[in-house]
C-alpha cells in the first residue's frame, strides 16, 4: 500500500468480509436472536448462536450491507444502546450455558445521535466492559473492517484481539482526528500516519495479538480461504482457552487490558 490511506480506505469498503459472511459460511446450524429485552431489536448488530466444528458458541458482529439501501438499514454499523445491550444480554447467556464468544467489529463508531444518548449509549458501553472484563467463558473478537473508537471496543474486551490485515482500529477517525487536531478535516492522510491504527502497527504495539492475512502476494485471497484458515485459527485458540481454570482466563484477561 501507498500509505496509511489506502488502509483506511481497504478498511472501509463495502464488499469487504462481514458478520453474513461469517455466519453463513462458517458457523454451523446458525441462529440469530433479537432484541435487547429493554427497548428493541438494533439492526446495527447481529447475534446468535451456532456452531464452530461442532462447538457451540455464540457469535455477534457489527451489521453493514453491501449497498446504501442495506447500509441505511443497519445505520451503517453503528449501534444504538439497544444494540449493546442485546450484545450483553447474548454474552452473558453464552455465559451460563458455558459458550465461548466471538465478537466480529466493523463500525465506524457507537451511534452519535441524540435519541442514542438519550437512551443511555454512554452507560450502554461501559456496562458492556465492566461485564466482559469479567465473563467467565472465553472471548475472541477480530477487527473485520473499522474498529472505530467505544462503539468497537464495547465488543473487543477480549482474550485476544485479532485483525484482517488491511483493517483499522483507532479512537476515532483519521477526518476526526485531523479536525480535532488542525481544525481541518482534509487532513486525514496526516492524522493516519500519526494514529498508528494498522494491523501491522498495532501488532507491533502488543495492542492485538494476531494479524489474519488477506492477501498472498500481489493477489488477494477469496474469502472462502481466508474463513478457512481463520475457522482453523479460532478453533485452535479456543481449545487452548477453554483449557484454563475461569479464574485465570478473567486474570489473564484483566492482565491484558491493566499493561496498556
């Protein structure tokens, strides 16, 4: 890639891997559940229960489309509170009936408006990592696409945090940083060299633990490969996550997060 900017722009197309593609071409016996019990169901995020190589878990991503009318749909990846909620209410089901969790993020951020604050997206978030930091069954999340800001790590509070090689994951975006920073917003390509928000920057950084290459080369790898490798990969971390004693997969987990 030229520079940083193409990332980004990888990051955010629209026929990129997403939660459909995950759980339809790679969990078994899929089931989606709705609603958050409290307000309704948030299109913004997709959840359900399924099956890894005959392993039940649960399974919840950010919901984009593939065009503006499916986009406007699930308000572009942006979930509402309810949405967090619905998230929390899955994951501690998974919980009690002992599932690991995989969390798949591609959004640009929580939703900003003023009817999500309203109902509560501040709380909504918090609570979701005030209870993950604490789930008693393993939790794998993996960065698909953006991983932008609250509304990504109120679903990354995992064991391991993995991304799609040409994915991003930052506190906001590259056009809000720069109008935070110099007030101009054309300045994007500046704050994404500056934000260190790449795969292979933040593995460097010890922020994520693994890199899911989408490429071979020149040429890009289909996505039946890449969910391929990336079932075998999450299979294996998952029987050497469900080996360890819960008390020490929540201080692994807490140990994780106090280092940054």
């Amino acid at each position: 890639m030229s520079n940083v900017m193409d990332t980004v722009s990888l990051a955010r197309k629209t026929d990129r891997l997403n939660i459909q593609d995950i759980t339809s071409l790679m969990i078994d016996d899929f089931i989606e559940l709705h609603g958050d019990r409290q307000y309704k169901d948030d299109e913004a995020i997709m959840g359900g229960i399924g099956r890894l190589n005959g392993r039940a878990v649960t399974v919840i991503g950010n919901k984009k489309g593939t065009t503006l009318e499916e986009n406007m749909a699930s308000n572009f990846g942006s979930a509402h509170p309810e949405g967090y909620r619905k998230s929390l209410r899955l994951m501690k089901q998974a919980e009690k009936f002992n599932r690991p969790i995989l969390n798949f993020i591609n959004t640009s951020g929580a939703y900003c408006g003023v009817e999500a604050e309203e109902r509560g997206q501040g709380e909504a978030i918090a609570r979701n990592l005030l209870e993950m930091s604490d789930l008693k069954v393993p939790v794998i999340a993996i960065i698909l696409g953006e991983g932008g800001s609250g509304g990504a790590l109120a679903l990354a509070l995992a064991d391991e945090v993995w991304m799609m090689e040409y994915s991003i994951y930052s506190i906001l975006s590259p056009e809000g940083f720069a109008s935070i920073l110099w007030k101009d917003s054309k300045k994007a390509s500046d704050a994404a060299e500056l934000m260190k928000l790449t795969s292979t920057d933040l593995n460097d950084l010890g922020v994520i633990e693994r890199v899911i290459s989408e490429t071979d080369g020149e040429d890009w790898l289909p996505k039946e490969v890449i969910i391929e490798r990336l079932k075998s990969d999450i299979n294996t971390k998952l029987q050497e996550l469900t080996l360890l004693p819960k008390e020490e997969l929540v201080r692994n987990r807490y140990n994780r997060f106090r280092k940054f």
